[in-house]
C-alpha cells in the first residue's frame, strides 16, 4: 500500500484517530477536545494538504514527514495547540502505522496484542493480561488496518479466506479471523518478538534456564545432534530456537523452513523460506512439506523448521536420519513423551502407510533430544526439562531426563520460585560430542558434586 494511498484513506480511519489514543497520550493531553469539529477541520485540513502540495510523497522520509504534518498542524489550527506533539502523533500512525495500535507495537513491555472486534483490545504486558482503553471506530476501520498489515506480506484475507497467518514489517506475527467465524468481530492476534532476539545469557538471568543447561544445549547443537523444542502456545519455543541456533558454527550452510517466518537468526550463512497459502483461484499454495523435500536439495548443513505441524514431520524425520543431522524444530506439547506422540500422529498425517512400529522407529532414530519449555502461572518462561531419546524398547521410545525444573512454590510478589537440577544421568552423546572437539564435565550432569 503505497503512502498517497494512506493518506487518501485517512478519511476512513484516521478522522476516528482522538477516539484511539495511547495511553501515554491521553495522560499528556488534558485541554484539547479530540471530539471537537476544530480538531476534525485540521485532519481534513492536513490530508488535503499533503495530497495537493507534496509531488511525491514517497521519496519523503518518515522525519521529514513528521516535519512536514507538524507545520501544516501549526499553520492550520485557529488557535496555538500546547498538545501539537500528541496531535501530529496520531496522525503519523495513521498514515505510517496501524493507528490505534501503532503505540501499542512500538511499546517493548508489551509481548502480545489481541483485537477482540473494533471495540476490545487487549495487551499481554510483562506476562499479565489487561485491557486497553483504545478503539477502533467501527469493523470498517478495522478491516482497513488490517489490509495495511497484511500489505508487508502479500497475504490476504476477505469472506472466501477467512483466516490467515503473516507478518509484519518488524518481524512480529499476526493471525486474523474474520466474521462470521469470529461472532464478535474480526479478530486478530499479534505476537511481537524482540527487535534483538534474547542470547542464551539472557535467557539464564532471567531464570528460563541453568548455566549448566545452556553448556549441555551448546555441546549438543555444535556435535549435531537433532532437537525439538517442545511446549505450549506462548510458552517461548521460537525465543529458544533462536538461542540455539546461534551455536550453530557460522562456516555452515543453514535452511530455515517457516509457515510464517519468525526467527530471527543472526547467521551469515543461511537461506529462509516461507510457505505461501494458495491464491484466489485456489491454485498456488506451497506447503511446508513441499519447502522441506525442496531443502534437501539445497546442499543444507542445518535443516530449521520453525514447526512441524503436519505431513511434514514425516519428510523433516526422513532428513534427520539420512545424513542432514543437527536438525532444529518446535512442537506443540505438554511434555516430552507428549511430544513423541504428536510427532507419531503428524507422521500418520502424510498419508503413507506404515506400521506403528516402523514409524516409533522412524522417530527413536532420527530425534536425540527434547527440550520442553512451559510458561508459568506468573507469565515467566521456563525450561523445565531436557529429556534424551535412548532408543526403542519392546515397541516403546524410551527417555531419559537430564535436567529438570522443580517448582518450589510463590514468593510475596507472586513470582513462582524453583531450582534447576541435573538428574545424575549421563548423556549418550559425550563420545559424540568429543568427536566435535566438545569436552563436558560430568559435573555438568550432576555428578561427583
């Protein structure tokens, strides 16, 4: 969506902007009457100007443009604005941003926003739940923004497509469902990821992790071994992926594999792929399977799939025990041997026939580690488990797990308390391991403190 075409379309949205105010600017402004015909005048007042005077708004910066809507703010209002700052603010979102919203996506505590129709909007801030006192005017404002959104990705939505998954510009994922299916409106969820990714450090001081976890996680990344992060939704499975990915040696060819892509990797060498959902004629559609049988011919080091959710487990465990090792992937589920089974199940899903045997075997195989991460009641993200696949039993996977979270109970403030502990058990993997050039303590393990 071009810039002219935004601010031809403030009429639609923007005329609405003094009932979509951030917070942070309805503290600041006290003595402007955002319903006033005063304040509608100097928004039509502004559009005309900016279509009429500027040839080319395009080429314009998004500084110069603020620039220019704060002198038209200015030299058009019939008296001197002390909230011109606020004003141009609302503004620029609407005709830069998404608006309502826009304050909301550039807030860092804020992890998660969730559009419940035009008139209920909710942020996840700091892990807790709560609602926002911002609107949309009506479903057509709404429907408005979120055809802007979706402009980043060429994705679409309407009655015919219902639904849809896709980013946004900074990386943050967006789901959207309309009405009827949604009954109280069109409904959207944006996930918002960190402009820089958390680093395996961070990650331990804000307590996801041990310091002897994250050395076993290095040693098992850099000696190749195939992982899956397991867990809930939100639970921070693609915040972990990341940190793993970055002990990936930079000499090595990586593939990513997305539905809608989200990681953030910081590695020099790496081709990322996105599915793409089929076009209006019903026609077009790449699959997540389809990217995965294409990767293995691209030369991959290091096959990341983003999540397996499908058919494609089958073609992504096919990989892993034909030579494409040190494999990377999320599942959705409760715990490590949960894990096992949804993978068994997605297998069934690729319509091949195989006997459960065959594909237990399959995955005892090709997987060699399960990472199950949890988000906690006080919203705080939490690696509670890494658990070793050691092989087929009597037409049973066996695990063993390395290292566990032992919840403790809640302090004063409400904060879940708890240690992480090794188990005692050894790896299978040490000699691997030392093959790579990686030597572990067995104090890592737990043993001989």
């Amino acid at each position: 969506m071009s810039l002219r075409t935004r601010i031809h379309e403030m009429g639609t949205g923007a005329s609405q902007a003094f009932n979509s105010i951030s917070p942070a600017h309805i503290n600041k402004v006290q003595r402007f009457d955002y319903l006033s015909s005063e304040f509608l005048r100097l928004k039509t007042r502004v559009q005309e100007v900016l279509l009429t005077e500027i040839s080319d708004p395009e080429k314009l910066t998004h500084h110069e443009l603020r620039e220019r809507i704060g002198e038209i703010v200015e030299r058009e209002s019939e008296r001197v604005l002390f909230e011109k700052n606020q004003v141009v603010n609302i503004l620029v979102d609407e005709i830069l941003g998404f608006g309502p919203i826009q304050a909301l996506l550039d807030d860092a505590e804020i992890s998660e926003i969730m559009i419940n129709g035009p008139g209920a909007i909710y942020v996840e801030r700091l892990g807790t739940l709560e609602k926002t006192n911002l609107t949309f005017r009506d479903e057509l404002h709404l429907r408005n923004t979120l055809e802007k959104m979706l402009s980043f990705s060429g994705r679409r939505v309407d009655e015919s497509s219902p639904m849809v998954d896709a980013r946004l510009s900074d990386g943050s994922r967006l789901n959207a469902i309309l009405r009827p299916l949604a009954i109280e409106g069109d409904a959207i969820t944006i996930r918002k990821f960190s402009r820089d990714p958390l680093t395996i450090s961070q990650m331990i001081q804000f307590n996801t992790l041990s310091a002897d976890m994250a050395t076993f996680l290095e040693a098992a990344v850099k000696a190749k071994l195939n992982i899956v992060v397991s867990g809930g939704t939100g639970s921070g499975k693609t915040t972990t992926l990341n940190a793993l990915a970055s002990f990936i040696p930079p000499s090595e060819r990586m593939i990513t594999i997305e539905d809608a892509a989200e990681l953030q990797l910081q590695h020099e060498h790496k081709v990322s792929m996105e599915a793409r959902p089929m076009n209006v004629e019903g026609r077009g559609a790449i699959t997540i399977r389809d990217l995965v049988r294409n990767a293995l011919r691209m030369r991959p080091d290091r096959i990341i799939v983003g999540e397996v959710r499908g058919g494609e487990a089958l073609d992504m465990l096919q990989a892993m025990n034909t030579g494409h090792e040190g494999s990377l992937t999320t599942v959705h589920a409760n715990s490590p041997r949960d894990a096992l089974a949804r993978i068994e199940t997605m297998v069934l899903m690729a319509g091949v026939e195989l006997p459960m045997l065959a594909v237990r075997s399959q995955v005892a195989s090709a997987i060699d580690l399960i990472v199950q991460q949890t988000r906690l009641l006080d919203g705080s993200r939490c690696i509670v488990k890494i658990s070793e696949v050691v092989g087929l039993e009597s037409g049973i996977i066996s695990l063993q797990d390395l290292f566990e979270f032992q919840q403790m109970g809640m302090d004063e403030k409400k904060k879940i308390t708890g240690t992480f502990r090794a188990t005692g058990i050894r790896s299978q993997h040490l000699e691997r391991m030392r093959a790579h050039g990686v030597e572990l303590s067995l104090a890592v393990f737990g043993v001989g403190r």
